[in-house]
C-alpha cells in the first residue's frame, strides 16, 4: 500500500521545472512543496517567516534537491516584484506557481475590524493577484506555465465567521477563471482547488476541538472523513503536469 497518494506520479513528472509555494513552510504548503520537489521539480519557497522557510529549504536540501527560500510578504507588490526577480536569478525560470499564502480567524462579522478585514484581503486576493501577475509575466514571455491556486469550499458558498477570507477567496475564484481564459492562448494554465475541512493539527484545534464537535463537522462529509494534505498536493501535482493540460479557468474542489 501507498504511503502517500502522490506516490502514484512518476518520481520525475515535473522533472526540470521550478516551483514557486508561498506559504510554504508549514501545512499545506509544506507538503505540496515536498511533493512537488519528490516529483522533480526544483523549488522556491515565499513566506514573511524567513527563518521557517529557511529550516524547510535546508531539510528539502538534505535530500539532494535544489530548494530556495524568500523573504516575502505577498501582500505587498514591491516585494513580490523583488522576489520573482531574485528566483529567476536564481532557477532562471518559473514554471509552476502554488498560491497558497493566507491569512484567517474565526470571528462574527459584527465585530470585525477595519483591520482584520484589510490583513486577510490584502494577503489572500491581493497576494494571489501580486505573484499571478509577477511570476505570470515570466510565464507569458516563456509561453508557458502553470498557476494553481489554493481556495476553500466557502469561497462559493460562505461560512459564519469567516467573511474576510471567504470574500477573498471569492475574488482569487474569479481571478482564477479570468486569467485562465486571459491568458490559455499564451500557454499559462491558471486553475485552482477548493479542499474542504482538512485534518491538520491546526484544523483541530480551531475548528473541532472536541469528540463532539468533530461529529458535527464530520455529518456534513457524505465520504466519513477529513481530508489530508496529500489530497490536496495530488491535485497541484496532476495540474502542474502534462496531466492537466486541458484544463485551465477551473476550480477542482476535495471535499469529500
């Protein structure tokens, strides 16, 4: 039996392409930069965290592939630009694109802040936007590549207590079938993942901390479970591939 699902791909699927995770230190992120990188591909990891990302870059290091990592907060155009520059420097091109950088809490929207509302816009639709279109233009003047990025299943329906980040990833939903119909004839794939609840140790404790609580969220899975990080790094890597070739302006959604 499989370990992992991604072990089902070719260990040199993305062989001589170079991935760019941000966010990519820890949950999600982490895993779908492992897997992309058992798969062959070359990587750059973009967070604020430099340090983090640093550990993750030496650990990716250690087992022989080439890892990179950038101080970046995607919130902010200036050091996007600064980044995307500093990767192809370094890889000399950018072939893949993981939007997964984000920002969220759980808070009734009567009390929500001016503040909070701009932190989880600016890093969620705003950081999308900011490395779609800085790393795009590589892609655009290459004739190809691939931008996936992570959503939520409420960026469709909505969710109590989560406004902010379902309004932003609302808006990476349409900038995701925009850019794929923008920019499909140029050779630059822009697809995206909705995962559902996904068992983490931080979805745990924030939003099933209890046997009970757990029940309740898992009624609503018609499939009897959470998902895991692999069901979502599984996806990035069929898109990332010749695999998902056909597919561009989509959101494909894992939620059991």
């Amino acid at each position: 039996m499989m370990n992992n699902i991604t072990d089902a791909f070719s260990k040199d699927l993305l062989a001589g392409k170079v991935a760019i995770v941000t966010g990519g230190g820890t949950g999600i992120g982490k895993v779908v930069a492992e897997d992309l990188v058992a798969h062959g591909a070359k990587i750059a990891l973009l967070s604020r965290n430099l340090e983090r990302l640093e550990e993750e870059a030496a650990a990716i290091r250690r087992t022989g592939a080439e890892a990179a990592a950038f101080a970046c907060d995607v919130s902010d155009g200036d050091q996007v630009k600064r980044a995307a520059e500093q990767v192809i420097a370094k890889f000399g091109r950018a072939d893949i694109l993981v939007n997964n950088a984000a920002a969220n809490f759980i808070w009734p929207s009567e009390k929500l802040t001016a503040v909070r509302w701009r932190k989880v816009i600016d890093i969620v639709l705003n950081g999308s936007f900011n490395c779609s279109l800085e790393f795009g233009k590589h892609m655009l003047a290459a004739g190809q590549g691939r931008i996936i990025s992570i959503l939520a299943t409420y960026a469709w329906t909505g969710a109590p207590g989560f406004a902010p980040s379902a309004s932003a990833k609302a808006g990476v939903l349409a900038l995701t079938r925009t850019l794929g119909v923008e920019w499909a004839s140029k050779g630059v794939l822009v697809n995206a993942i909705a995962p559902g609840p996904i068992d983490t140790p931080q979805t745990r404790e924030r939003l099933w901390p209890t046997p009970e609580m757990e029940r309740k969220m898992l009624a609503g899975v018609p499939l009897g479970r959470f998902g895991l990080e692999d069901d979502v790094s599984a996806l990035v890597l069929f898109l990332a591939s010749d695999l998902g070739r056909n597919i561009t302006g989509e959101v494909i959604t894992s939620d059991g």
